[in-house]
C-alpha cells in the first residue's frame, strides 16, 4: 500500500546539500515526490511509497547528510496521493 508523507525538517539544512542528497537516497529506495528550500530555512518534502521503504527513509531524514544539524522533524502521514512520477529537487 502506497502512503504520502509530507515532511518538514529544521535545523541547518540549507547549504548542506540536504535536497540533492534527499533525492539520491529516496531514488535509491525508489521513492517518488518533491524535495525543496522553505523561505523560513527549512526543507520540506512529499514522498510516496510503501512503509518498508519509508522506514528507511524516515531514519534518514532524522540525521540527514554530512554537515546537516537536524534539530526538528515534523512528519505527516496522508492517504491521499499526488502520485508523482518520479524525485524532484524544486
């Protein structure tokens, strides 16, 4: 079953190539959604899958990449799916 999530992640996650490393993990767990810069210095994204493939996701979202602070993780769980083809930087 597929969920959508929508996630907001503070901390010092922009300069850090959070997005760009946001999108190779969520295409390496064939992960479909969109990843972008938020004007108050957070990230958010929208990503769809099943919940085994959340899972890790999710655990990674929490640490981000190296040189990233994660102090703050909002997660939103919805059924209704935007069905994106594919992971997009916006």
């Amino acid at each position: 079953m597929i969920t959508r999530y929508t996630i907001n992640i503070k901390g010092k996650v922009q300069g850090v190539y959070f997005r760009a490393s946001t999108l190779e993990v969520a295409q390496k767990l064939d992960l479909h959604g969109i990843v972008k810069n938020e004007p108050d210095g957070s990230v958010s994204i929208e990503v769809e899958g099943t919940k085994a493939q959340m899972g890790d996701f999710l655990k990674w979202c929490h640490k981000g990449p190296l040189g990233a602070e994660v102090r703050e993780v909002k997660i939103t769980q919805s059924s209704s799916l935007k069905n994106f083809q594919d992971f997009r930087i916006i």
